[in-house]
C-alpha cells in the first residue's frame, strides 16, 4: 500500500478527513471505491488494534449459528479481518431461513454448548431470555476491560437498542433501567411502504397518507392498471402477519396487543372500538385490494409480487422492498419507498421493527471471547462495511446514517428511502407487550384475522373471542 | 441303516396335542409306514424325527444314540417332502447336490454323486433345468433323489406321491420298493393312501388323532383291524358296516342279517346281546342263488366297474346299503331282486359303543391296539 | 434363543428410542414451558384434562386430523387401487409408466408443497389458470377455508397415492391365475369377479397399505405446514401442525407433548386394529393354500 | 382372459391417460421450470414459452447462486452428498438388524414374538416431535449430537419397521419345508439363512430397502435438529432457495431435480424387483 493512500484513510479514521474528501482523494489517486472498501478495512483493523487488547483470546474457537442471510453473508465477507485482529478462530453454522429458528430452539433447549453466539430477532429473546439461554450483555458493555473505547454503544438508535432489551417481567417495559441487554441490534427492518413508481404514475395516484387512503389507492390501481391486485401484506397463519405493516399501523392509533395491570397482570386489548375499527379497514382493505391467495401469504410472496409486478405496493419491511428493486426482478429499479402513517390524527408513523440481532448462547464455553466477536460483528467499522459495501439495510447505527456514502448510494438506486428512513426512525420500536406467550397470542391474532377476511366470523365477534381465548390462556400460563 | 426309536413322545399346538405320549419302534433296515388320515400327526412326527420341529416331551433314538437336542443338520437324515420342496433358485442338479455339499465333498464326488442317483431316477437328462422348468414327475424324482443322495441311513418320506397324477403314482409304486431297497436305509414312510401302504410297508402303523392305533405288517392290519376306523381306512371299496346284536345257540354265534341267519364261527359266547357292528369286506360277499344256503334276499341298485374288480351296491330288505365285490369279468345280476350270500368265517365284529374289535376266541393277540 | 438373538439387535436400536419416547410422555404430565422454566411442576395430567374441558381448539384439532386421514387414505386407496388395476397386465409399458408414477414420492413434501402453492399462486400459478380456463374464476385453493382441505388433499393424494398404487400393483401381480381363468371359462360377470375373487384375495395387501398410510396420513405436517401452516383460521390445524407450534414457537413443552400422546394413542389404537385383521387374514389366507 | 372391446379399450387408455397426465404435470412443470429464471416463472399468465437456462443447475454444481442480495455461498451439492450417505447407510443399517429380526418374526414363533414385532412397528407411528426434544438432550449427553452415527440411528426410526414389516411378509411366504429340506440336507442354520431365505426373499428386501430409502432421502426434521449444517440433508438445503430476499422457484426446482435423480435411477434399476419382486409377498397371506 501506497503510504499517501495510508495517510488519507487514517486520517478519515481519525475524523479529520470526511468521507466524501476521503472519496475525492482516493479518485485521484485512481482507485476505484471498492479497494477504498478494502483499504479502509484494513485500516480500521489497524486502528481497532490500537487502543484495545484484541489478542488477549488468541487462539480460541468460536462456533456461530446463523440464518441464511445477507448479513450473515455480509459478516462472513469480513470474517477474515475478525480472525486477523484477534487470532480468533471462528466457524459458523448457516441454515436455511424457513427452518432456522427451529434449529436455534432445538440447540438451545438440549443446552447444546456447540454454539457460542447466534443470530436472533428480538421477540425470540423474550423466550430464550427468561428460558437461561441466552446471556445478558450488559455487563459486558459497560466493562471497558473487555469492550474496545471505540465501540460506541450509544451510537445505536435507542429505539432499536431498547427494543433488544427487557427486565424478563412478562409485561415489563422494554429498555426499561432494570432491563437485561438480550441481544445486539445488527440490523432492522421498519414497515412501511414500497410502490411501484410506474403503476402510481399510471393511475395517477399518490402515496397514501393514511389508512383510508390507502384502502382508496389500493383499490383504484388494482382496477386501473388490470391484473395486478393493489397492495401486498402477509396473511398466514403466523406471528409473522402480525408484526409488520399491519401491527405498525395499529400503533399508530395507539391500540396495544395487551395491557398491563398495576399488578402486573396481563389481559387482551384488542377488542377495543378503535381496534375494531382498525381491524375493519385492514380487512376491507384485504378483501378489496389484497392478493388473492392472502392466507398463504408470507414475506416471500408479498416481495415476490412486488418484484415480479404483481402487485403495486406493500405495506411491510422496507429492506424486502430494497431487495426487490434490485436482482433479477422484473420491477428492478421501478421502486420507491414512502414512511407511512395509518392515523389521520398522529404526526408521524410509528413502524413496528423486525430486528436481526445477534446473541450470546448462555451455554458458551467462553463468553468472553464470544463477546470480542459480538463487539466486533455489531462495531462501528463492520457496521460500516456491511452498509456500504454490501446490503446491511437498515443499520442500527446513527454514524451510518450520517455517512454520505451510505445515504448517496442509497438515494441513487432507492428514491425515497432515506427519507423514508428519517421519517420513522424516530417512532420505530417494537410496539408488542413483552410477555412469553408472544407466539400463542400473535398465532391466534393471524388466524382470527383470516377468519374475518373469509367472513367467517365478523369482526366483532371475532375480536371479542379472540381477546376471551387469549384472556384464558394468559391465566393458564399464570399470566392474567 | 440304523433304527429309531421314539420314546414317550408329546407335542402340543397352543391347547391342541398333536402327538400324545407316542412310542415307536423302527427296525434296522425295516420300510415303516405312517398311514392315517390328514391331521392324525403323521407330518409332525415325521418333523420331529427330522429335527426340524421340537418334541414339548420325550425322546428321540437314532442308531440308539439319543438325538432329541441334535440340530437337524447332525441327525444324518434324508427326507422327501410332500410338496416336493425344491429349491427354487437352484438347478435340480444343486438340488439333488445339497446334501453333499453340505459334507464339503470334492466337486469331483458331488458330480458323481449327483449323477449316480440321477440315473436311478431317470432324471439325468434334466439336471440343469430349475424346478419351474421341471414337470411334476420329475420334480418328485429330483426330491428324492435330493434325498436319496447323500445316502442317509435313515429315510424320511412325507407322501411322496401325493401331489403326482395316477400313472405316475402307479409307476412308481413299482418302483419304490426296488429303490429302497437298494439304498439299503431304514425307512420311514408317510402317505393317506392304503394301497401305498400295503405295497411299500414292511410294518404300517396307523395313526389317528395323535396316537397309534395299530402296528403291524399289511396282512395283521388288513385281517384284523383294531377298530372300526382301521378297518374302514383299508380297503377299496370299503368294508361294509351294519349294526347287528349277535345271537346264540347251539351251534355257535350268529347274526341275522334281513332274517337271515350269518353264522359268525369262532366269535366268544359273550357277543350274545351286545350291541356290535358287524364288518364285511365287500369281497367276502358273492351273489348266489336264492336256495344257496344263507341266501340273503337284496334289490341290485348301481353296479361301478372299478379297475380289476366289479362293486355292486345292493339294498337289504331293511333298506340297508351294501357293496358287493366280485372279480372283473364274472357274471351277476344287474339289476332287480337277488340273493347275496355272505362269508360269517371273514366277518369282523366290532364292540358298538368302543369300536374295538371283538376277538376270535383262542386268537392270539395281533399287534398293538394303542 | 436364536429368535431372540436375531431380534434383540432391532429391539436394541429402538429401545434406544423408547427412553426420549418415556421422557416425552413424563413431559406431558408437566406445567413445562420453556420460556417460563421456575413454573415446572408435574400437574396430575392438567394438560389432559385441559384439553377435555377447557380447550375448543383441541376437539377441533381431533376432529380436523381424523377427517383428514379418513379422506386422504379412502381417496388414495380407491385411485391407487384404480391405477393398479389399470397397470395389473405386465408389460414394458405399464411397467415403465408404474416407476415413473412414483416420482411424486420421491419429491420431499415440503418441496413438493412449495412447488404446489406457486402452481395455485392466483397470479403466476398453471393450475389456477387452467382453473381459470375451464371456468372456475375464483377458486382460490389453499387460501380459502371452503377449498383449503380439498386442496391439501389434492397435494397429499398427489404424493401418496403412488406409494399405495405400487404395493397394491404388486400385490394384484401376485395373485394366482387359475380363479380368474375358470372364472373367465364359466363366464362369471366381471364386476362379480372383482368383488369376490380380486379383493377378497388382495384384502392382505390393502390392509398393509392402508396401515402404513394411515399412520402417516393422521401425523401429516409437511405438507399441511408448507401449504397453509394450520390456516385459513383453525381450517388445518392437525395435532402435528399444533404440536409443532406449540413446541417450537411457543415452547409450551408440557402441552406440545400432550398433544403428541394423545395422537400416539390414537394410532396405536388404529394400528392394533389394523394388526389384529392383518394377523388373522394371513393366517386364514394360509390355511386356505 | 376374456377378449376387451374397443370400446373397453379406450376407456382404459382415456383413464390411464388421465392418471399419468394429474401425476406427471406437475413433475413435467417443475422440469421446466428448472430450466427458467424467476423472471420467467413468476410470469402473468404463466408461459410455457422461455428461454431455457442451464444457469440454476450451474448455480447448484458450483455453489454460487446470485440473487437479488448479492452472490449466495450455498453447499447443495453437499446436502445430496450428505442425502447419499445418510440414506445409504441407514437403510444398510436398517437392513442388517431388521432383516435377520424380520426373519426371527416369520420364523420362529417364540414367547411374545407378536408384541415385540408390534412394539418395533410402534416407533413408525410414534411422532417424530415427541421424541426430539428429549432425544437432542440425551444426545447432548452421549456426545452424539452432530454425529453421522447418532443421524443414522434415529433414521433407524424411519427404516426399520418399513423394512421389518415388509420383508417379515417375504420371509413368511417361503415355504418352511424348503428351507427345512436345506437343514436336513445337513447345512446349518446360518447357511440356510444366507442360502435359500435371502436370495428367495431377496426381491422383497431391494423392494422394501427402496421404500425406506424414499422415506428416509424425504425426511429432515432429524438432521436438522441433531446436526450442524455441515451434515444437512438435501431437504434442508434446498430450503435454502427461500431466502429473506425472496424465494428462488428456479433453483428450488432444478434442486428438486437433482435430488429426485438419484432414487428414480436405483428405482428404475430395481424396477423388476419393485413391481414384479413385491410379487412374492410384501403382504401376502
């Protein structure tokens, strides 16, 4: 390495140079961005390695499970710099997506030591939390013995960071000062809309600002631009209909999935008039506007329509619209991204968030190498990395969000995302009630939902037995 | 050769005793056969012997050696079974090897071997065939040449014949005895056929519900039958049955058979009165004049040529049936009215309510009513 | 003793598999959610009685699950017997065409569900637009709770058929000819034939098939899950698909275990059933030959 | 037989014309699709007309499948590597304890025979789920977890009872003077056994191994929980083709394809022993 580029990029490593003049600097020297992206790599290792310890677990192993994904294949791309740093050895596990999570449950129940860390959503942590699988990792953050200066935790949107944290009282808030850090945020995914630019442009119709609307908008492109139907949501019968689109605009009226005693006790609350009113619109919505099939729907059709123009928008994570305008779909390039606010009445909206996280498995053989790799993995220059030169979208970290490249090359190829972004990151949480029967209450929640779409049950009706059987179950678990 | 003895044999099926506490006794070089109908137990004693199947008690002696433990393949025996038993994914020359396979003879002493009792049976020119390509005679030959091969002192025949067609059977009941006599084995022998059984047996034991009835040599069983049953397994046609109560006078014992007196000579005092069955061959019957001493009137119903002999089935004047036998060719009545004349001397009497035969008096007690 | 020793290998490796099958069952007698470990407690058989009286969704679940054996394995049986009886003449073609019939078992169910829901996808989906073809505009297949059923029976009779298809085709192949050539001589009537020749000798294979069908065809997941995962509603949630959950996303042990004795019992029962006629008809069939 | 009418005739040819088309559309569909990119699959209406592309199988050989997220690592052709071997040796396995077992069973009725055989049959029907949980535990303890030995036990689970009833039927329809004449002809048991009931039974044993091979190249729940990703089957791994950003149909079915090669080729190669083998037995009286 040329010692002029050296100096250019420490200097951007020690703040003194922007991104953009570290960029311009580098075009002149002729090197195309991504070696910038390799040089820049390894000059933060270099400079991680200066201020902290990271050989301390030379020559250790470490075992990963992981979910095929792309930020899994973004961390393994980087891999190689973890184990140059630290002389850890580090190998990893990859299951398939649709399996994966039974795969975290088998390992973790049998008390399995094989793997030290694994990549989790927040809402299993409320399982594997209280179950003594998983560790909490506040202890480790605060320890500057064992958490490099640069790591920077208040870097992470608070949201997001709350959002992984919970005092494992069922009910209890979460970011809350007792609260255990379960999880790292990696990266999250906030639901709002994705459109196709073509189609609204053919039907003449704008974003829709609230849910009216969007019923409205749904339904006069699907009649105008003709065998495509008008917005695209999950529908099966799985926790996974609940969380994104639909949960976000319910927030967003201020409903709740449960309410929370002075005692602590549990009870339903969806069978409130504002939520039979949500509950209302959300199926008319589906049954004029939705696809077809919707009761089989999870986020591979609603994504797959969205990029084989089947559909001309969703109403769901903004990272599979961001996918979807990219690849070897049809509407590649034809996409573009809007916050959404489901309440006329409230200022900005308030997207329930999917987080990818990653964890420590309590039965690790040695924590406190497993922590070099977390710290590392959810560090600022990794974060960089995937964010940048691959597609870690959406980076849980502010800097990322601030960095000029991140955000041109997003504006680029994905119009309307970083507004998108900044529109709802204020307001993006996890808005469910942190409680272990999350799977059995969100279960029935779709399924009830798929009765009201076929009109087997009104919505009332439906509301009211719903809130009632989980009522119960809550008591039977101890809960209620 | 070599003899068997079975000891106090007993075998039960769940609550069914199939053999029940059966002895027997075969000689050196002796042809036994086990003649009974279906189910008396003739097949599982012959497995016992074999060894394929366990004795629930008693003992097995073979050569006097006690071989109720010994493993089939150690009891040196050669058997024949009724269904032929071939190996179907074997030439009938593998077959017919098996047994000399088994004592790891050379190749040389097996071809031989095989060869030696392949012309003996005539089978020789089929020996590469399977047994699907075999027809069914010759599938009988290779079982017993497969049997006969290893020259086992003791041979064990289950109803060899019993699944070949009539000419064949006829064949080789000729044949049988030559051939196993020329093996020189002792032999136990199985079949539901009488005639077999006269042919072949040195002794018969005839066997019923898991016992043995009666042993003897052909002509003891033939002449006098041990019980009703035995009498009626032998002989073709069968010996005619009718319930009489014997009489007495001065001249001896009688019945009455349509009135008419049938003298019973030798028969003791004591039938008198008794309630009894009385068994006439069909032979000891003739047709006879109607002055013919003893002439018992009868009405002529069917007449069946059959093969050397011609049978007539006549009514008595109570309406009773009976079979008349008289060599092919000689001449009787065909139809209508007629006189029989029956032979008192050959008549068996037979206790109703046992079934056991009465006795001469002053004979000696033939064979073994088990 | 050599029965015993040529068995006691099997009996062994499965033995192996009795332990976790004993530790399962205790489970099911237990207050046991993972997610809430200081509640486990053994609850004098709550799981059960809960299940009696307190759980509507569980007398659905049992009536869902029989239904669903019940139509799948008679549909499969007539068709498989059907195809069987079409293929009975050997030759190379039927032969031919008899291997190739069982590629549909071959595929994994789960596959083969995922290959079957983007056939039926409204949009993109061959048979939805044949469907739509022929006139049946708004079938919605998987995704309605009226045609939901109909459809993962479709996809199970797609899969399964073949395996009955072949174990009956062998069967028919095996069959003795001299009935069916003197019944031919007397001109006995066809259908007479089938009836009182062909099944009645065939009944043995039908039964194993049936058996070995049905005990699948009650623990059906794969492709229920992939198809619809227990929905639309509480349309096709069989004691797997609810077992699955339970265990897997819920982590309700206790229940989750429960749920599997009870469909342990049931096919113990079905399969006992099944033995005992199967016992019997070969020992009759043998004192027959 | 009696003479067919054309009329009879046609009806059959009409019926069986309707089978092979419902049972071999969808696996023609597939075919193709194998052939296309998501960009022709996911078409509106759907078109048998495309350009065919060898790029799905090209990804699945060489392990790099491009998606909307970038390059993919995918190992699927070490998940059929690990379906051969785990398929192969459990149902070996399966066959050298279930055989001799199954022969035990139709031979030698002995004290409580019935119920052992009924008790080993049992394990078919006990649910798979029931067991996991406890069995990854004592897995865990044994140090078996993550070990071919301990996957190819528990496939034990699918294998064995198929094998066990099905070749106990092959056994049971020897005749037993047959293989009583071999003893007798002074051969011992073991060579009885490997002589005349295996070759006889033979076409039984290939037909069941087949079977239990199908069930256990379908199965995956096993692999998936007891073994790490190095060991997963083809099943798990073409799940893979669902990804978080979107589903590859094309992969998934050109996947479908590979892995359906294999057991149609041992099908096809055993066909005699499959439609004309089970002739001897399976289930007969």
């Amino acid at each position: 390495m040329h010692d002029k580029e050296k100096d250019l990029i420490s200097a951007f490593l020690r703040g003194s140079v922007d991104r953009r003049g570290l960029l311009k600097g580098l075009g002149t020297m002729g090197i195309t961005a991504a070696t910038a992206g390799t040089l820049m790599n390894m000059m933060s290792t270099n400079a991680q390695a200066a201020d902290f310890d990271w050989k301390k677990h030379s020559g250790k192993s470490l075992k990963l499970l992981l979910n095929k994904h792309p930020y899994a294949d973004a961390m393994i791309a980087n891999l190689q710099n973890f184990k140059d740093l630290t002389g850890i050895d580090v190998k990893y596990d990859v299951f398939p997506e649709d399996v994966y999570f039974d795969k975290v449950t088998a390992a973790l129940s049998s008390g399995s030591t094989e793997y030290d860390a694994f990549m989790t959503g927040a809402y299993m942590t409320w399982t594997y939390g209280p179950a003594g699988w998983i560790t909490d990792l506040k202890e480790w953050i605060n320890d500057p013995e064992k958490t490099n200066p640069n790591y920077a935790w208040n870097d992470f949107l608070p949201g997001v960071k709350n959002s992984c944290a919970w005092n494992g009282i069922p009910g209890g808030a979460l970011g809350s000062e007792d609260a255990k850090q379960w999880c790292i945020p990696w990266a999250f995914e906030q639901n709002n809309i994705t459109y196709n630019r073509e189609m609204f442009d053919k039907a003449g119709v704008q974003v829709p600002g609230n849910i009216d609307e969007m019923i409205a908008t749904s339904a006069k492109l699907q009649k105008d631009i003709g065998g495509i139907y008008g917005i695209g949501v999950r529908g099966s019968r799985s926790w996974a209909t609940i969380h994104p689109g639909f949960l976000s605009g319910y927030a967003n009226f201020n409903q709740k999935d449960l309410n929370v005693s002075a005692d602590g006790k549990l009870s339903a609350a969806m069978n409130t008039a504002e939520s039979k009113a949500y509950h209302t619109k959300w199926v008319q919505m589906i049954q004029e506007s939705g696809p077809k099939d919707w009761s089989t729907y999870t986020w591979y059709q609603v994504g797959t329509d969205l990029g084989a123009g089947a559909s001309a928008m969703i109403f769901d994570a903004d990272c599979l619209g961001y996918f979807m305008n990219g690849g070897d779909n049809k509407m590649a390039g034809k996409l573009s991204y809007a916050a959404f606010t489901a309440n006329p009445e409230a200022k900005a909206s308030t997207p329930n968030i999917w987080i990818w996280s990653l964890a420590m498995s309590n039965f690790s053989k040695d924590k406190d190498a497993t922590w070099y790799f977390l710290q590392w993995a959810s560090g600022p220059e990794h974060a960089l990395f995937g964010a940048t030169k691959m597609d870690f979208v959406d980076p849980v970290r502010q800097s990322i969000w601030k960095d000029e490249m991140f955000r041109e090359k997003l504006n680029k190829k994905y119009p309307g995302y970083v507004e998108m972004f900044d529109a709802s990151a204020a307001g993006a949480s996890i808005k469910f009630t942190p409680q272990p029967l999350f799977f059995d209450v969100t279960t029935e929640w779709a399924s009830t939902l798929q009765k009201m779409v076929a009109k087997e049950v009104p919505i009332d009706e439906g509301l009211d037995q719903l809130a009632q059987s989980i009522d119960r179950q809550l008591k039977e678990a101890g809960l209620g | 050769m070599t003899t068997l003895e079975l000891r106090n044999i007993v075998k039960r099926y769940k609550t069914n005793t199939v053999l029940d506490d059966l002895s027997l006794d075969v000689a050196n070089g002796e042809t036994l056969v086990l003649f009974g109908p279906s189910g008396a137990g003739k097949t599982v004693l012959l497995r016992l012997v074999a060894g394929v199947i366990d004795p629930d008690e008693g003992k097995i002696l073979i050569g006097g050696e006690d071989m109720t433990d010994v493993d089939a393949e150690h009891r040196g025996i050669g058997m024949a079974f009724q269904n032929f038993a071939l190996f179907p994914h074997m030439s009938a020359h593998d077959n017919i090897a098996s047994p000399l396979t088994a004592t790891r003879s050379s190749a040389d002493a097996i071809k031989s071997g095989v060869g030696k009792v392949a012309k003996l049976l005539k089978i020789d020119h089929v020996l590469s065939h399977h047994p699907k390509a075999l027809s069914n005679g010759q599938k009988q030959r290779t079982a017993l040449a497969r049997a006969l091969a290893g020259s086992p002192p003791l041979l064990l025949l289950d109803d060899p014949l019993r699944n070949v067609d009539a000419k064949l059977r006829f064949e080789m009941r000729l044949e049988l005895p030559r051939l196993l006599a020329s093996q020189g084995a002792t032999v136990v022998y199985v079949t539901q056929d009488y005639k077999e059984a006269m042919a072949l047996g040195d002794r018969i034991a005839v066997m019923a519900n898991g016992k043995i009835r009666q042993i003897g040599t052909p002509e003891e069983i033939y002449n006098a039958p041990a019980d009703i049953g035995i009498a009626s397994l032998f002989g073709d046609p069968t010996i005619n049955l009718l319930d009489v109560t014997p009489q007495k006078d001065i001249e001896g014992v009688y019945v009455e058979i349509s009135k008419v007196r049938v003298a019973l000579p030798g028969m003791p005092d004591s039938v008198a009165g008794q309630s009894c069955v009385i068994g006439i061959r069909p032979e000891s019957i003739s047709f006879a004049k109607d002055t013919a001493k003893g002439a018992v009137p009868i009405e002529v119903e069917a007449e069946t040529p059959l093969n050397e002999k011609t049978v007539t089935l006549v009514l008595t004047v109570g309406k009773r049936e009976v079979l008349v036998s008289r060599p092919a060719g000689t001449p009787g009545p065909v139809s209508g009215p007629a006189h029989i004349v029956i032979d008192g001397r050959t008549a068996f009497l037979f206790d109703k309510a046992s079934g056991a035969l009465i006795r001469k008096a002053g004979t000696a007690q033939q064979g073994v009513a088990a | 003793m050599l029965p015993y020793v040529l068995s006691l290998p099997a009996l062994l490796v499965c033995i192996g598999i009795l332990i976790p099958f004993v530790t399962a069952v205790i489970y099911s007698f237990q207050r046991y959610r993972l997610s809430q470990p200081w509640s486990r407690q053994f609850n004098w058989g709550e799981n059960y009685y809960n299940f009696l009286f307190n759980d509507p969704g569980f007398w659905n679940t049992l009536k869902i699950s029989l239904l669903y054996a019940g139509i799948t394995v008679t549909l499969e049986l007539l068709l498989g017997l059907g195809i069987a009886l079409l293929l009975q003449k050997r030759s190379r073609v039927n032969n031919f065409i008899s291997i190739m019939l069982l590629l549909p078992l071959m595929i994994a169910p789960a596959l083969a569900a995922l290959m079957w829901k983007l056939m039926t996808n409204p949009g993109f989906g061959i048979l939805s637009y044949l469907a739509n073809q022929v006139g049946l505009q708004n079938f919605r297949w998987a995704s309605s709770p009226d045609t939901a059923l109909l459809t993962v029976v479709l996809v199970d009779i797609w899969v399964y058929t073949p395996f009955i298809m072949i174990l009956l085709l062998a069967g028919l192949r095996s069959l003795p000819t001299q009935p069916f050539e003197a019944a031919a001589l007397d001109g006995v009537p066809r259908t007479f034939v089938f009836f009182r020749i062909t099944l009645p000798m065939l009944t043995p294979y039908i039964l194993t098939a049936t058996l070995f069908r049905l005990l699948d065809s009650i623990q059906q997941f794969d492709i229920i899950y992939a198809m619809t995962q227990g929905g639309p509603g509480n349309a096709l949630t069989v004691f797997q698909v609810e077992a699955y959950l339970n265990f897997f996303q819920s982590t309700n042990v206790g229940r989750s275990a429960a749920l599997m004795v009870i469909l342990w019992a049931i096919t113990y029962l079905l399969s006992n059933i099944f033995i005992k006629n199967w016992l019997r008809l070969r020992e009759r069939a043998r004192g027959e030959a | 037989m009696e003479t067919t009418s054309t009329l009879e005739k046609s009806l059959r040819f009409l019926a069986l014309s309707l089978v092979v088309i419902f049972f071999m559309f969808p696996i023609f569909w597939i075919f193709l699709m194998s052939f296309q990119t998501n960009e022709t699959i996911l078409q509106i209406p759907p078109s048998i007309v495309f350009t065919p592309t060898l790029s799905n199988y090209a990804a699945l050989i060489t392990g790099k499948l491009t998606t909307s997220a970038g390059t993919l690592d995918i190992a699927f052709m070490r998940n059929l590597g690990n379906s051969v071997f785990l398929s192969v040796t459990s149902v070996a396995l399966s066959l050298v304890l279930g055989v001799p077992a199954a022969y035990a069973f139709a031979r030698h009725k002995f004290r409580g025979s019935e119920d052992i055989a009924f008790t080993l049959l049992s394990f078919r029907f006990a649910p798979p789920l029931l067991v996991l949980l406890p069995l990854t535990q004592y897995f865990q303890w044994l140090g078996l977890s993550d070990t071919y030995f301990g996957l190819i036990w528990v496939y034990q689970l699918i294998c064995l009872p198929l094998i066990l009833w099905i070749v106990r039927g092959y056994f049971e329809d020897i005749s037993a003077d047959v293989e009583y004449a071999y003893r007798i002809a002074g051969h011992s048991w073991f060579a009885t056994f490997r002589k005349i009931a295996l070759p006889l039974a033979g076409p039984g044993i290939a037909a069941a191994g087949l079977l239990a091979f199908i069930f256990a190249w379908n199965n995956f729940v096993f692999a998936l929980v007891l073994a790490s990703a190095d060991k997963q089957p083809v099943t798990v791994g073409a799940l893979a083709f669902v990804t978080s950003s979107g589903i590859q149909y094309g992969q998934i079915a050109s996947a479908i394809v590979l892995s359906v090669t294999p057991t149609l080729a041992l099908a096809l190669y055993a066909q005699r022993y499959l439609v004309e083998g089970l002739s001897l037995g399976a289930v007969k009286g």
